[in-house]
C-alpha cells in the first residue's frame, strides 16, 4: 500500500517539463508548487524533497493556507542519509562577463546589472561596502533649521528633519566635497541616541543655492563649486524624515553621519563597489558613462577577474506565510534548508504607527528614514502572518539586508530550532503582533532556541537580534548570538505600568557576547519593558558589552519592567551596570553572578515611591566600582528604592574594601579610556535604609576566562551565604540529543 503522503522532487539540475518524481524532478520551487496544487487531495501531508543545489528567485516564494501541511526538505537519498544534501533558496544574481575599466586610473571592474538590485553585493561571500566619504570617521552637522540646540531634549527628540546642513571647512575631505552629486542610491548614514538613520539624499549642495531650487532638486545631481565648498554650508535633503532630532546624544554636540555611496570616491580604496543604476558615472573608458545600469567593483590586490564570484540581491523577501484571521496558514515546515541574499534597491522607509507612545505626535504620512527602536518594522527575509504551528528547523540564513524572520500579526506556535543566521542588515528575528490578547491578531507561544546568531545590524545596527514585542508565552532559549551593535534579546513593548499583554516569556540559557562598539548607546545585552508578570530572565551568560559613551549594560530593566524574575545569570566585563534598571516595580533578583561592571554591577536611574526589585542571594564582584552605583544629586546611590540582602560582595581590586554604594563620575585616564571615579561613599546611607545588613564581604573564588566563561574554584563562601552556584556550563546550543 502506498503512502497518504504526496512527494515532490525539485532539482536546480531538473527540467521544466519534470513531474517531480524522483527520477524526473521538476527545477523551480514555483514548479514544484505548482504540482502540489494540482495534485494534492484535500489536506493531504506534502514533502516537497529539495535536491542540493541554488534555487534562484526573480520573486518572492509566497505561500499561503492552501499549501498548510507541506514540508520543505533538503532532500537525504534513498538511504536516508544522517547529513542531506546542501539546498540554498537565493534571492541573489550572479554578475558575469566582468571587464576592466579604470576611474582616474584607479582600476574598476564593470559588468551589467539590473536596476532594480539591491544595495549589497556580495564578492566571494563577503558583503563589501560602497565608498564613503570620509572613508573613516564622521561629518558632523552644523544646523538643523527649526531645532532649538537649548531646549529641553524631552521636548526636541522626535523633532526629526528631511534637511540639514555642514560646513566642509570643519573636514579634511573639503577637496571631494566640492565635487559631490546627489547620486541615486546615496545615502546620509546618521548613528546617534540609540538608533542609526539612513536618509536617501535628495539634494546636496551649497547652501541657498541649488538646494533651495525646485527644479534642481527633482534633478537630484546638483554640484557644490569648488570656490564655495570650502568655506560655505553644504545642504543636505531628501524625501525621508529622521525619527529623531540632530544631536548626538543628550549633550550640546550635533549628530555626526557619513556619506555612504558616494560615486566620486568609487576607485580610491580597493574592495568597494557601486551600482550605477542610470549608467552616468564617467569612467576613463566611457566619459560620458555607460548609458545603462552596470555595477563597478574596485578590485583587491588578490582579486583575480578570472576567479572571482559576485552576487547582488535583487528580490527584497524570499519567502512569505500569509493567511488572514478566517483563514490561517498552518503546518508549513522548512528542514535543512538555506536562504541567502535578499535586499531592496533602496531601504524601506519606516511609516507609523509603531505601536509606541510617540505614535500621536508623528505624521503617518511621512517616510522616516528610521523606527523609533530596534529596527521594529523592518521586513524580514522570511515573512510569517497569521500563521501557526510552522517551522524551520536546522536552516541557514545569511546575506539578508533585514531581519531573517520576522513574525507579524496573528502568528502563534512557531518553532526555529537549530538554525544559524548571520550577515544580517538587521537581526535574526522580530516577533510583533497587536497588543491585546483578545484580539486574531496577538501572538503567542513562538518559539526560537539552540540557534547560532550572529554579524548583525550590517545595515540596521539599532537592530535587535531577537526582538520580542508584543506577545505571550514566548520562549527564547539556548541561542548563542554575538557581534551585534544593539541588544541581543529585547522583550516588551510597552513604556509605561498600564495594561500590558507581553507575559509569561521566557529568555534562558543563552550565550550573549561581543556586543556594541563605537557606534550606539543606551541599550543592555538583553532589554525588558513593561509589567510582565510571569515572565523569567534565567540562566544567561553576558559578558564583553561595550557602549559608543554611555550604557552597555548587561541587562538594562527599562522603564516600568515589574513582575519579571531575573535569576541565575552570570554577567560580567560589561561597560556600564551589570544591571541597570530605569523604573520598575516587584522584580526578583536572585541568584545572579554579576562582576566587573564597568561603572557598577547595579543601578537605578528614578527612584519611585515603590520598591522596584527584591535583590538577595547574588554574588556581587566589582573591580573598583561598587555594588550599587549612583551620580551625584538626583541618581545617587543613597536614593535607589531596592530591598537588598543576603548577597556575597567582593571587590577583585579592594577585596575586602569593597564599596557596598557609591556615587561616581566618568572621568578619562591620561590614555584617554573611561574610569569610575567614586565621588561620594554611600555605603553608610545605603545600609541605614536596611540593606545588605545580612550580606558577607566575602572572596567569591571565582576567575573568568577568556572565552567568557566563569571558572569557580572554592564555592564553600557561597554555601555559606545560601547562595547556589550558576556555572551550569551549558548556554547556548544544546546537542541534537538534548534538544526538545
């Protein structure tokens, strides 16, 4: 009797006439579809067996509740092979018939490409950059029109603009400004607060000249002279609006931003290239341009034009699952399947709402150029709505320019097991649906744990690699993710104590390293917001977090956190706190390992009129910073609203000396790096309140190594303290076997 099964093969090496038998597989995923479809018997299960190869897209894979039940499989022979076949869904174009040309007798390489690619290429697997004016470091703004620099930045930060100005003369690259045009593609790239902004460039030219010209602007190649470049404002506009003000922070500086896909530059620095979408950049071969779209690449020294593979993305989403709430997509499945290269010719702009606070004073009818946070509504390469019960189990994604998957409304019960995704524009996944649980559109009981995550924010460096909005029961577990300039996981979506739906998830055991640099403040390896009774932080591993200037903490309880039970992480070598809360409310601390902070191991930011966390049974390890840290005035340390006891507390520096509370400035060495510098002991005020008055100064015996792991030589101090030890050993993925 044969199986209920319907089994479609596909081959890259099939033939379009195929029937998707075995020995007759048909070549294209559309194909194959299309002969499920025809095929199937009502709801009958489907494996549609993929046989090793690329399987290239002109458009994206969309499936919906009529293909509910089938399974995606990279195909494992007849004998059921323990290691399948190497199957890739690519959105990518390969560039051929390459030939040499030169751009100021700096060499390019030349081939055609479509229009409509996107803004990445990728040679020999690596994502390349576009040239950048200045090719290392940043300009920085002069004016913003309209922004008042004095007033209160509560009152300015969502005060965006779609133009601005800066003065060549306060840059060594005055020369190359003169003869800057607003190609098509370029882009003004703009890291400031905790987000980076990216506004396609309308116009660039000299102040109160062409910028201010309708005619020139719709022109959009406008040149600044070379006789006012260096001593007049340069304006900048463009169709999208920056999400936030032009300042760099909460000091007097204005942002800083780079020029990304500036033609004039292409050639002068090996390994960069450009897509000349209208074919106009002159080259000493072609003066006058080349008239069509061709891509140029400014070759390496051991780039060979004989031995050389490049691709360019050209479709935005490689797979979509959409269903709607009468009718939901179900029980598609994706096994040993890989996704690369998908990108957008020019990056999305950022429309409200975005279910935040900010929604009512920003206009729905503007294109931002940014989402107020962690790249919230950038598309993902694999796109789920109203969607339940689908998986992806052991694939690969990488060479996204957004998140890999991203889960919008009304999807519920899906599984990412086992993948590893990195090269990402933004992160590996963004989960979001509507904020009340009566709603088709909330989601719930999704799940992604034993991933490797990592080489994120390539394009969206505010990016999450896990982002969690609104949604309950999820669960984020036994991942690994690293090399991100934002948070690792962040959870909630909500800034204030009102009602609040993301409950009862679940963050355990994962391995977060090497986060941050120099570009981004103001975020934590793993962010909470909101009232989130139910929900648990446990058994993480945190360490190597740095910040731009201010932050990089460990994990950051964000404004109104309450009810979430933080236990059994270990947390060390971060910038800032161990463990910065904002406000919150009845949070359990417990259990945790928290060291080697940079500015303390814990803070609170607004002492409220409630208690905002019980801290007991932690090993608290600093290293010339205290225990719990304040500022002078408002934020000191004599003023945070905790109930702190029964900790071990130990200084690696100090030893017994250990400063239990003290306020501190930032101050610089004479190398020039940061250092806490107590100001005011507060130790005594602290336990006056209560606190810590049965904790022990007390060695730890533990080292950390160079891996991030916690070494944990003598754990009699803390039997003694009733403290168990944390050093479980096994964050991050689990093996096969382990796995549920």
């Amino acid at each position: 009797m044969g199986s209920y099964r319907l089994e479609v093969h596909v081959s890259p090496a099939g033939s379009p006439y195929g029937d998707g038998s075995k020995d007759y597989p048909t070549r294209t995923l559309d194909a194959a579809l299309a002969i499920v479809r025809r095929l199937r018997v009502r709801t009958q299960p489907v494996t549609v067996w993929m046989h090793g190869g690329d399987y290239e897209l002109g458009h994206t894979l969309e499936l919906g509740p009529a293909d509910s039940g089938i399974t995606f499989a990279a195909w494992r022979g007849d004998d059921g092979a323990a290691t399948p076949e190497t199957v890739r869904v690519t959105g990518g174009e390969t560039i051929r018939d390459w030939h040499e040309d030169s751009i100021d007798g700096n060499p390019v390489w030349v081939a055609a490409a479509s229009p409509e690619a996107g803004r990445t290429l990728y040679v020999n697997g690596d994502r390349v950059p576009r040239p950048r004016l200045p090719h290392e470091g940043y300009l920085r703004v002069s004016e913003q029109r309209g922004l008042d620099v004095n007033a209160d930045l509560n009152s300015t930060l969502f005060s965006g603009a779609s133009a601005f100005t800066f003065n060549a003369a306060d840059s060594e690259y005055a020369e190359e400004l003169a003869n800057i045009k607003a190609w098509p593609g370029m882009e003004a790239v703009i890291p400031h607060f905790w987000i980076e902004e990216r506004l396609p460039i309308k116009t660039i030219a000299a102040n109160g000249t062409a910028a201010n010209d309708d005619t020139a602007q719709n022109d959009a190649v406008q040149n600044i002279t070379a006789q006012n470049a260096a001593d007049t404002d340069i304006a900048v506009t463009s169709d999208y609006q920056t999400m936030l003000c032009l300042k760099d922070g909460d000091g007097d500086a204005m942002a800083r931003f780079y020029l990304d896909g500036v033609a004039e530059e292409l050639g002068k620095h090996a390994g960069e290239w450009l897509l000349d979408r209208e074919g106009q950049l002159a080259t000493d071969a072609r003066p006058n341009g080349y008239g069509r779209s061709v891509v140029l690449y400014a070759p390496g020294e051991n780039d060979s034009i004989d031995d050389f593979t490049a691709v360019i993305p050209r479709v935005g989403q490689l797979v979509t699952i959409t269903g709607n709430a009468a009718a939901i997509a179900h029980d598609i499945r994706f096994e040993n399947v890989g996704f690369a290269y998908a990108d957008w010719s020019q990056a999305p702009a950022a429309r409200p709402p975005f279910q935040m606070r900010e929604d009512p004073v920003l206009d729905p009818n503007v294109l931002y150029a940014s989402d107020p946070q962690a790249a919230s509504t950038v598309p993902g390469c694999i796109g789920l709505t109203f969607a339940e019960d689908c998986t992806f189990v052991d694939c690969v994604i990488e060479h996204v320019a957004g998140y890999a998957i991203r889960l919008d409304r009304g999807v519920r019960g899906t599984l990412i097991s086992g993948c590893t995704m990195h090269d990402l524009g933004a992160g590996a996944l963004a989960c979001g649906g509507d904020p009340n649980p009566r709603d088709p559109g909330f989601n719930t009981c999704n799940e992604i744990s034993d991933c490797e995550i990592s080489d994120g924010g390539k394009v969206y460096p505010h990016a999450v690699a896990v982002l969690m909005r609104h949604g309950s029961h999820n669960t984020v577990a036994c991942n690994e993710i690293s090399r991100f300039h934002s948070s690792a996981i962040a959870c909630g979506w909500r800034w204030d104590y009102g009602e609040n739906h993301s409950t009862f998830n679940r963050i355990e055991g994962n391995h977060i390293h090497h986060l941050g640099g120099p570009k981004l403040d103001w975020f934590g390896a793993i962010y909470t917001l909101g009232v989130s009774p139910g929900t648990v932080v446990r058994g993480n591993l945190i360490h190597d977090v740095r910040a731009a200037q201010f932050g990089g903490w460990g994990i950051l309880v964000d404004p109104s956190t309450s009810g979430i039970e933080f236990s059994g992480n270990v947390i060390h070598h971060v910038s800032s706190e161990c463990l910065h809360i904002k406000t919150g409310l009845n949070n359990v601390i417990t259990g945790n390992l928290l060291a080697h902070g940079g500015t303390g191991q814990m803070s609170l930011a607004v002492p409220e009129g409630h208690t905002a966390a019980v801290v007991m049974h932690n090993v608290i390890v600093g290293a010339g910073t205290p225990a719990f840290a304040g500022s002078p005035g408002s934020g000191s340390a004599a003023d945070i609203n905790l109930i702190s006891d029964a900790n071990m507390i130990w200084d690696d520096s100090d030893g017994e000396q250990a400063m239990i509370a003290a306020d501190g400035v930032i101050a610089k060495d004479a190398d020039g790096s940061d250092r806490w510098t107590c100001t005011t002991p507060q130790g005594e005020a602290w336990t006056a309140k209560g606190n810590d008055v049965h904790s022990a100064i007390a060695d730890p015996a533990v080292s950390f190594n160079p891996d991030g792991s916690v070494t944990l030589h003598d754990e009699s101090a803390w039997r003694v303290q009733g403290i168990t030890p944390v050093f479980s050993g096994t964050q991050g993925p689990r093996p096969r076997s382990d796995r549920g």
